[in-house]
C-alpha cells in the first residue's frame, strides 16, 4: 500500500473512507507519521482531498479507537504511534452492581446441571485415565472432539468428524481462533451483520482488522448488499450469527443461507458462523452444510449448560482442522483436561442434552411472562431467544431509555453497544432475561419500564 500522507483520493475508484483510514494506517505504522506529529484539522484536511468534512471525521474515529491517534478538545489530533494497546471498550462482562436488576447480560439458568457437574468432578477425581499433570494433546482431547461431533448432530453442520473438531475456551475464544486462521495480510478486512454483539468488535479491534456492516432486513443479512460490500471493500470473512441475532432476535432461513452461500463462492469468501445464543435444536442447515469447504460452525455450552467451564468449539471447513489447532496450540496449548474430561462425561451421559431441554423450556417461560408485561410496546421476541428486542416508541431513544431504567435500578443494553465504530444505531434496546433474578422482581422491573415508555422523557426525571 501507498504510505504517502495525505493519500491521493483524486484517481481512487474505492470507497475514499476506506482509502482514508488504510493509507492513515500505514503511514503512522511505517512511521511515515512520527510519533506525536499532529494531522490536519478535519475541514482542512477534507478541503485538501476533496472529500467532506464527515468521511475525515470518520477516519480519525476510527483511528483513535485503534490507538492509533489521540485527540483533545481544543488540541486537534495527534499521532499516538503505530504499536499502542487498542483503545478501551465497554467491558463484555461486568460484576453485578449493588442496588441493580441485570438485564444485559444473557445467563444460563440452574435446572439442576450445578449438582450434576459437582458429582461428575468427584467421579473423575477417583477415575480420571488422562492424568491430571502433563499437557493436554489430540489423543486427550479425541473423546470429547468426537462426544462434540454427535452433540451438533449429523444435519446440522453436515458431516463432521473428529479432526474437523477444534476445542476453545468458549465462543469467543473459538471466533478469535477461527478468525485467526483466516484472515492475513497487513489490512485484513471482516464483514458482519450492521449490528452485531460486542464481541466482533472487541475479535476485530485484536486483530488490528477492520470491520465492516453489511445491510439487514427481516431475514438477516442481505445477499445483495453482501456483494456490494465485496465489490467495493474486498473481505476475507464474513462474521454472522444468523439463527438467532444477537441483539435482534432475527433468524436467517434456509433459502436466504443458500443465497449468501452463494455469494460466498463467487468472491472465495469464508463464512463464520457463530451459534452460541442457540438454545434449540433447529432445522436449518448451518453455513457449514451448504458449504462445507468455506463455513465454520462455532458455539459453545455457556448458554445452554454451563458458562463456567468456558467449553466452546469450532467445526472447521474440510481440510482446515489441523491449521486451526495449529493456532489454537498456539494461542493456548490445549483446553485443560479436566474440563476436556467432564465435558466429555456430560455429552456422552446425555446430562449436557437433558440440561438443555430444561434450560430451552425455563427461558421460553421467562419470555412468556416478559412479553405479558411488554406486550403493549414493539418488541421483537422468540420463545427460544433468551432476550427481547424492544423498539422506541415516538419521545424515546435508546441511550436515553437506557439511562431512565438505569435511575430506577434496571440495567439494560442501548442498541449503540450494537452498532459498528462506523455505523448507525436503530432507537432500541435489548432486554435480557436473567434467570437469577427472583421472578416478582423481575415481573416488577419489566412493570416499570413499560411505565417508563407512557411517560415522554422531558417528563423524567432522570
């Protein structure tokens, strides 16, 4: 890439943002930008490429989000140097706050599945053929690669064997892994829905890749927009978790899945599929079905039997296995046996599938009764969606909505802590039903928001 600065945009047929924040790029990490040298003023700088002052505006954005430039009001923006930590996010887990009902984080409920993993572990402590000292290997980990392989099923990700089957510390360890395994090059680029679950921003922001939305609709994500996308910005992957949208409660079906697929050959696209919010057992084919030799199929047990043992996995496109735990080795070494062991002893006792029949049967009881109490509002909802998607009515936006519960001790999820550094935010939020608030709080904390809706903001006092 040209890592002359200011870039020349005059010729570019490419999108002149993307061009903008690439050349920006380069330039401070080659040190064409020195360290602490300030940029142009973004009027300035616009006026010089022949762009508006909002594309430069953007770039800057996104560059400090990366680390890349600090700004300061009254100061301008000045070159931070190329190999600093990666801005600060919104944490993705939080320590519940005293005084506060939790409805952003999305829990497993307790149907019984604590005490069975507590008897499993003094089983093992008296059984355990692997040995608790030397490091985990592919022979320690086979059973439970292949216990994996029957849990998915044979029509859900198509035919998988044991060495397709990669082990990581939960869903997000598995995406970054997969992720990992993929991408290449200095300006890798990940596409993903316009809204996403904050996780793809914090995987993209750790790889240094940049990460662009791709337009939805009310069946996911759209084909057509995907190849425009693909046209004008080129990707590697495409991040998607089309069977249950996470914040939006949207699921992707077949004939849409095969359209994209579709896309995904045309351009050598590799797909990721994250499926972790799934409590089902649905019949859709994953991407990997449609195309096994592009589609990754990734999800874990957080949400369906236990997040504490942080079990996740990838089923890796044919061929692909052994470069995924290749990566995984060398990120981690291997998934700790104990865990391997119990994990093992849950799918193969049949414990970890009666779990989540009982947890999918719990969470579709939590969304009955919070439909009950939200009913008279849009909300977008799914009996196996452990979260609600609840619209602005006219008077409301989400980040205000958000704050006015926060004041009445209710904590819940703006749909900005959706959006893309890049992208617009819709005026709603998410509503996630934590299973281990009592049910009269939560009934009480649901009753309260609705009251918050009646009522215009200029009218709270928050």
């Amino acid at each position: 890439m040209d890592t002359t600065w200011p870039p020349d945009l005059s010729q570019t047929s490419e999108s002149k943002y993307i061009v903008l924040i690439q050349s920006l790029r380069a330039a401070i990490r080659t040190g064409v930008l020195e360290r602490g040298a300030k940029l142009p003023p973004v009027r300035e700088l616009a006026w010089d490429l022949g762009i508006t002052p909002g594309t430069v505006a953007r770039a800057y954005k996104m560059a400090a989000e990366e680390g890349l430039v600090e700004t300061g009001v009254g100061r301008g923006t000045f070159v931070a140097g190329g190999l600093v930590s990666p801005a600060a996010d919104i944490p993705l887990m939080n320590l519940p706050q005293p005084g506060h009902l939790d409805l952003r984080a999305v829990r497993v409920p307790d149907v019984g599945q604590e005490a069975q993993i507590r008897q499993i572990l003094q089983e093992l402590a008296r059984t355990n053929v692997h040995g608790y000292v030397d490091y985990p290997n592919i022979e320690t980990d086979h059973g439970a690669r292949v216990a994996v392989a029957h849990w998915i099923g044979p029509d859900r990700a198509g035919r998988i064997a044991a060495e397709d089957v990669v082990l990581g510390l939960g869903a997000q360890n598995s995406v970054m892994m997969a992720l990992q395994t993929v991408l290449h090059g200095t300006t890798p680029v990940i596409l993903t829905e316009s809204l996403a679950y904050p996780g793809v921003r914090h995987a993209a922001r750790l790889l240094r890749a940049q990460l662009i939305g791709v337009d939805m609709d009310a069946h996911g994500v759209r084909p057509d927009r995907l190849e425009e996308v693909l046209r004008r910005h080129g990707g590697q992957v495409f991040l998607t978790s089309p069977e249950l949208h996470s914040p939006t409660t949207l699921h992707t079906p077949a004939a849409r899945k095969a359209e994209v697929a579709a896309v995904a050959r045309q351009f050598e696209l590799q797909i990721i599929e994250d499926d972790c919010h799934c409590l089902t057992r649905p019949e859709t084919p994953a991407y990997r079905a449609l195309c096994p030799e592009r589609a990754w199929f990734i999800s874990s047990l957080s949400k369906t039997v236990s997040a504490a043992l942080r079990f996740g996995y990838a089923v890796a496109p044919k061929g692909q296995g052994a470069q995924a735990r290749q990566v995984a080795q060398s990120s981690f070494y291997g998934m700790p046996q104990p865990i391997v062991d119990l994990v093992t002893s849950l799918l193969r006792s049949g414990a970890a599938e009666e779990t989540r029949a009982k947890v999918e049967t719990e969470m579709a009881r939590k969304v009955r009764m919070a439909v009950n109490a939200l009913g008279g509002w849009d909300v977008q909802w799914r009996e196996d969606a452990p979260f609600l998607w609840l619209k602005m009515p006219q008077g409301w936006r989400g980040s205000t909505f958000a704050r006015a519960c926060e004041s009445k001790g209710i904590r819940i999820k703006p749909a900005d802590e959706f959006a893309l550094p890049d992208g617009q935010a819709p005026n709603a939020v998410r509503v996630s039903l934590n299973p281990y608030i009592p049910e009269p709080e939560l009934e009480a904390a649901l009753s309260t928001m609705s009251a918050l809706l009646a009522v215009p903001p200029l009218a709270v006092d928050i």
